[in-house]
C-alpha cells in the first residue's frame, strides 16, 4: 500500500463532517466569527458552513476561537455532526 495513500486513509478515517451554523445578531461579531469559521470550514449559505474536523480540532475551534467572539444571552451557535454518507 501507498503511503501517501495510507496516510489519507488515516485522516478520512478519524476526520468527521460537521455542520456548523449560527444566529448572530451583531453585525461585527458575526463578521468576527464568519471570517474565523471559514479559516477551518467551507461557507454553503450564509451562516452555515460544512467542517470537516477531528473532535479534538473542533473542540478547540469551538473554545478557543468561536465561543468567546459570542455573547451567548442573544447569539446562537450550533454544531451537528453529518453521517459518513454526506457529501463532501
């Protein structure tokens, strides 16, 4: 087998496909947070976005660089993981 293959198959393997979406009332701190997603997920309509993410990337995405640009009594943000069937 490959290695480059196998490394890909690695990656698939422990990658998950996450839809990730919010309700940001805020025009600059939904500017804030859109432009930080994006540096990680693909944008398939305004304010929801396709990541594919290991847990531990997306744990640390979501404490570390989206959670915090939130004020969280009026924003939303929710993350729902997409099955292994899902398009890419």
């Amino acid at each position: 087998m490959d290695v480059a293959y196998f490394v890909v198959i690695l990656w698939i393997e422990k990658t998950m496909l996450w839809l990730v979406c919010y309700d940001v009332s805020d025009d600059r701190r939904r500017l804030k947070l859109a432009k930080r997603i994006e540096q990680r997920c693909q944008r398939v309509q305004r304010s929801v976005f396709e990541c594919p993410l290991d847990e531990k990337t997306l744990s640390k995405q979501l404490e570390k660089y989206w959670l915090p640009l939130l004020n969280l009594e009026v924003d939303n943000l929710r993350v729902y993981p997409l099955d292994a069937t899902a398009k890419l």
